[in-house]
C-alpha cells in the first residue's frame, strides 16, 4: 500500500489527484534532472526512409455496435451496458482496425443548462464583435501583418465556440475577444491548420495514439499509449498531439463538444513518457486554444516517476481541468466495454494497422469536414452557427431560425456594458 507520508501522494492529495496503491516493491518516486532536455530533431524509420501509409482500399466501421440494454445515461457518466461484439459482419474475434463512426444508442451527451438573460446579452454582444472582423494577425509579434480571415476561421467562430470562450473567461467579452483572436492567430503560427496527414503519419505509426470509440457521454475517445514511443523529443510530438485533437474534433457528433483522454503508462520508460517542458506546453496549448474541450482524461497504471511528473505540472492545471483528471480507475466505469480498448480493460481487441487504420481516420475526418462546411455553405456561411446543425443534428441552421421568429433584442444593463474590443489591426495579441 502507498504511504500516506510520503510527499508525492501526500501531494497528490492535496492537489486533488486521487491516491493509487502501489506495488511493494515500487522504486522512490524521482524527475530526472534531465528531464527538460534541449530540443532534439525528430528521428524515425519511417520519416527516414520516406515511407509513407499504403493507400489502400479504406475500410471504416460503419455499423455500430448492437443496441445496450441499460437504461438511457445523463450527464454524470453511469453504469456501462453490457458488453457484446465488435460489429455484426466482423464477429467478436475480429480485431478492429479501423474507427468506429458512432457512439451505442445508450450513450447519450448531457444537457447544458440554458443560458440565463445576461449570459446570453454577453453572448450577443460577442457574436457581434467577432462577426466584424475582417482580418487577422499572421503571427502574435508586435505590429505583426494581417491577412483577411478565412471562411474555415469564420465557420470555426460557432455559437458553442464563443460560449466555450465566454465560460473559460468567466463571462468576461474583452477577455473571450482576445482569447478568440489569439486562437486564430496561433492556429495560423504553428501551422494547426495546414499540417498535411503525410507530414504528421511517422509520428504515428506504431498507433501511440489511436481515436476509437465513444464513452458513455458520446465523447470520442483518445488513446495515448506512451510506450509505444518512436521518435526522439521534438516539436514535432506536439503538432501530433495537436493534428490528433483537430481530428477528435473533427469525429464528435452532434450535442457533444467534449472528448476523453485515455492514457495507459503500461510498459513505459522514462525515454519515452514526456518530459516536463513537454507536458507543460501540451497543457498550455489544451488549456488556452482548445477551452472546455476535455470532457475526461483517465490516466491508468501510473508509475512512480510520472508521479512525479504529474506533481510538478499540477499547479499549471486550471481547478476545472484538475476535477476532470482520474487516476488508475476502471474505465468499464466510463467508456462502455464495446468501445473500449482490450488494453485498457474493454472488449474491444484492436490491432494497429498503420496502412488501414491511418487512411481510414483521415477520410473518415475529411468527410465529416466536407459535410459540416456544406451545410454551412448553405445556411449563409454565418459566424454564430450552431454546431448541432453543422454536424447534421436535428437543430436548425440560424438562417433558418431567423425565419421563422421575429428577433426582440436582449436588455442589457447599462452598468454592464461591455468594453468593445479595438480595431482588428491594433488589438495586440498575447502569445
């Protein structure tokens, strides 16, 4: 059992990081001095070699997994249902090689509770501010150049995206401006945009991370599996963990905004776990360009050195974002059997294929993009627009909302007026 004095779990307590028995035999808990080492060049057999995935025929589960038994979930992650096969043309002993394209019928995304009068003033107020932008900083240096915004960057400004803004920011429109404005800039700075699968496969090819399944909210779910490691630190890693979390996005159906990360330390060495530099840059870009996106994050078979890594990092991590983080738990408890990996504790016996798997994730995302930007073609191209009808729910387009009901303006108390951001060209952007 862990020692309750022992300052690593006594600050895992403190820091609300749920304590884990460890092994008798466990090692001190220790960071290694160079841990922060100085950048090194990506290296891998694959990029070395010029290899790139086979483009082959693409294959993707498209049938969902038989219908659950258990009752309809809510909001707070309940009882899984029972387990069964994979899919019905593969069988139970199949291994799945490619992404599942939806959730179980029982997992099903929580309500949000509807906005109260004053949130929705700031909201309107905010919509109005961003809609009028016309340009935006290619970099976030001083007196940087601009270039007119993109039709990807206006439908990326959703309703649900300002509103996951507004509540990072506590409601505040100036703050929510700038952070929007600093995304936009940051996406087209580190290239979030424009990194091409080709570019970003190597990082990928023993399948460290893997997009698979739903958990019982309907959040897709992202496996890390950090001893599967093949290259050496570099910048390049995190474009990877960006391009992954692009792509979650990309594979969340409609009423979700949220995704779980699942990450499994079996196996793993100090080479191939992050370092702290590392962790605190991954923590920076998720928790400043992707706010309230991480629905879960289930961390298993911690090691005593990641402890410590966790110990470190931890005054980093927002208090909404720390109540998220579960250590060592049984995932049965929050992503269904069918959808969860063999190697996390599911049903689902999966076997990395880079040639299938790849091209099929890739297409599969590239489809689901093509099919939001047509309906938002359709609906007038608006900044504003709702998601759930981007992704093909049952919510109207906001053209054709407008239509259908006469609009009376919010009340906004005077007192409460909120500062309007300066122009485009002059706003200084935080990097």
């Amino acid at each position: 059992m862990s020692n309750p004095t022992d300052p690593v779990v006594a600050d895992a307590q403190t820091n609300n990081i749920e304590k884990v028995d460890l092994p008798a035999n466990a090692s001190e808990p220790s960071v290694p001095a160079e841990n922060i080492p100085a950048e090194a060049e990506t290296t891998s057999t694959a990029e070395n070699s010029g290899a790139s995935p086979t483009a082959a025929a693409v294959e993707i589960n498209t049938v969902a997994p038989p219908p659950s038994t258990a009752n309809a979930v809510d909001a707070v992650d309940p009882v899984p249902s029972v387990p069964g096969p994979v899919t019905a043309e593969q069988g139970p002993q199949a291994p799945v090689k490619t992404p599942f394209t939806s959730p179980l019928p029982a997992s099903q995304p929580g309500e949000r509770a509807p906005l109260t009068a004053d949130q929705e003033a700031k909201y309107t107020f905010l919509l109005s501010a961003v809609s009028a932008w016309t340009s935006v900083p290619t970099t976030s240096a001083k007196n940087a150049p601009t270039e007119p915004i993109a039709d990807e960057e206006r439908m990326w400004l959703t309703r649900e995206c300002l509103l996951r803004y507004l509540r990072a920011v506590k409601w505040n429109t100036t703050e929510a401006q700038k952070r929007l404005l600093g995304t936009l800039t940051w996406r087209r700075e580190y290239g979030a945009d424009t990194a091409t699968p080709d570019y970003i496969s190597p990082e990928n090819e023993t399948g460290k991370q893997v997009i698979l399944g739903y958990d019982n909210a309907s959040r897709p779910c992202l496996y890390l599996s950090p001893s599967k490691q093949n290259t050496q630190r570099s910048p390049k890693q995190i474009q990877h963990l960006v391009f992954m979390l692009d792509r979650v996005i990309d594979l969340m159906l409609p009423g979700q905004e949220t995704l779980s990360l699942l990450v499994n330390f079996t196996e793993s060495s100090g080479g191939s776990n992050p370092n702290v530099a590392q962790g605190r840059q991954a923590l920076s870009i998720l928790q400043t360009h992707y706010p309230e996106r991480l629905g879960r994050a289930l961390v298993i078979n911690v090691p005593w050195a990641v402890w410590g890594f966790f110990k470190i990092i931890t005054p980093f991590i927002d208090p909404l974002t720390r109540e998220k983080l579960k250590f060592n738990q049984d995932l049965r408890q929050h992503v269904p059997p069918q959808h969860l990996l063999s190697g996390f504790g599911g049903d689902v016996e999966f076997e990395y294929d880079h040639s299938i798997y790849w091209p099929a994730l890739i297409k599969l995302a590239e489809e689901r993009r093509a099919e939001c930007r047509e309906r938002w073609v359709k609906g007038g191209k608006r900044v504003g627009e709702y998601e759930g009808y981007l992704r093909g729910g049952n919510d109207k387009g906001l053209s054709e909302e407008e239509a259908g009901q006469q609009v009376t303006p919010v009340p906004v108390d005077d007192e409460k007026v909120p500062e309007v951001i300066p122009a485009i060209e002059t706003l200084k952007v935080q990097p």
